[in-house]
C-alpha cells in the first residue's frame, strides 16, 4: 500500500537527504584520475558515522549482502557496482549512489560525474541523464499519473538517441528505502496495472538510467553490478522528491551541485 507523508515527515526526510547531498559533494570533491572507489566508499560511510545516520547499502540482502555504503559504478556499469581497488581514470564516467536513515526516515540518491575530460559521446549521455531527470520531476507536479511521467521520460531519452534501462526501477521511499509504488522510467500496456495517481504526500527515488546503446543488461560474477550488453556507457541520476501542494519538492537537493 502506497503511504502518503505528512509535512513533518517530509521534513524529516529532508533532513536525511541533505546528509546525502553531502555524501555526493564530498564524493565530487575527491574524484579524480588515481582515486579508487574504495577510497570514496570509506569517506562516505565516515561522514554518515560522524551524522550517526545509517547507511543503507550495507549489507543490503541479496545472492550475497551488499557489502558496501555506495554503489559505484563506472562507464558502461549501469548501477550496483561495488567498490573496489579500481582507480578511476581521465575520461571514465562514474555514478555514485548512496542513501542513509537519519532519526527513522530515509534519504537517496544518485549521479553520474566525469573525472577529467570525457569524450562527446560521454559528454552527451551526461547531459541527457540529467535533463531526463529534470523532466521527470517537472512531470511529477503536472501529470495525473505515473504513467504520463515515464512518458515523458521516454519521449526526452527517444530525442537525445539513447535508451532507458528498464529492468530496474525507482521506488517509494520513507520509513524503509523501498517502499510502494513501484517507478518505472518507462510504460507500456504491460504496466497498465502497476500505475498510481500522483497525489500530494507520495515521496519518490525517481531514478532514471540511461545507456548509450542498447537498454539491455548483464549481472556481473559479483551477483550486483549491472553492466550494459553492449559495453557502452551508462549513466545513473536520482533524486528523492516529494510531491506537496505547491509541485515536487527535491529532498536530496544540492546532490550534483
């Protein structure tokens, strides 16, 4: 059953979602050519030690638990990429995706940085998974339901030549990380039934990943980390976002900035 926030909620997880916003800030500081993802993992799960916030990652249950506070993932890995002794290079793409609970409510959200200069195609894939964000969020205050945002998410990744990545989606969030509804960034006859009305008080991780080439997908021998089909760059954007009486409200805000 979907649940709809209060006011005070919704601030509460605010206050979980700036501690996220700080995670991604202090994440884009530190990339860099040579830096592991390792490194950034351990920084990341400093800061929520210091905020007393629980991550919510690790150990996240799984084939094996997640054993990681961020899902990193770089150039044609899409998302739960799990950080490692790999040292990020000039030109890579790599997305960062973090979440914690702060005082019982949760905050998450992800993005796709470039360490260095990066290439037109990378360059391009960027600036689309950003924008398909932003469409998304602005849809989610003028739409009656899910279905018309995923439209419209679909109709901005069609005209920049990329595609969505359908086998994973966005999801309610509040109390636990995953709640109802379901978000996907895409719709189609077979979702007819999985459709919600955009209401008020719904809190949503509307996360859409974007692939260069086909939206097919792999699992890597790690039971996590998903990789496009075709070796070609993906890219991962995500916000927590509440809808309130006067339009979408960002509770991750300053994440990418």
């Amino acid at each position: 059953m979907i649940t709809l926030k209060s006011r005070r909620e919704i601030d509460k997880m605010r206050a979980a979602g700036a501690i996220v916003a700080e995670a991604h800030q202090l994440a884009r500081s530190m990339i860099a050519p040579g830096v592991s993802t390792a490194e950034v993992d351990a920084a990341i799960e400093a800061l929520f030690n210091r905020h007393a916030a629980i991550p919510l990652f690790k150990g996240f249950p799984g084939e094996v638990p997640f054993p990681a506070v961020t899902c990193i993932s770089v150039n044609q890995e899409i998302v739960h990429g799990i950080p490692g002794a790999y040292r990020l290079q000039a030109g890579d793409i790599v997305s960062i995706d973090t979440g914690c609970k702060l005082n019982g409510w949760c905050g998450d959200a992800a993005w796709s940085y470039p360490v260095g200069d990066v290439d037109d195609e990378k360059r391009r894939l960027l600036k689309a998974g950003e924008r398909i964000l932003e469409v998304a969020i602005a849809a989610f205050g003028t739409e009656k339901r899910w279905s018309g945002v995923a439209r419209q998410m679909m109709k901005a990744a069609r005209a920049d030549g990329f595609s969505l990545v359908e086998q994973f989606v966005g999801h309610g969030i509040g109390r636990e990380m995953h709640e109802p509804p379901q978000v996907p960034n895409y719709t189609n006859a077979s979702l007819r039934n999985e459709d919600f009305e955009l209401r008020p008080g719904l809190v949503l991780a509307i996360e859409p990943m974007v692939n260069a080439g086909t939206p097919d997908i792999e699992i890597l021998a790690d039971h996590w980390t998903a990789v496009t089909a075709d070796g070609r760059p993906s890219v991962h954007f995500e916000h927590t976002v509440a809808l309130t009486t006067s339009g979408p409200e960002l509770l991750t805000a300053g994440v990418g900035r």
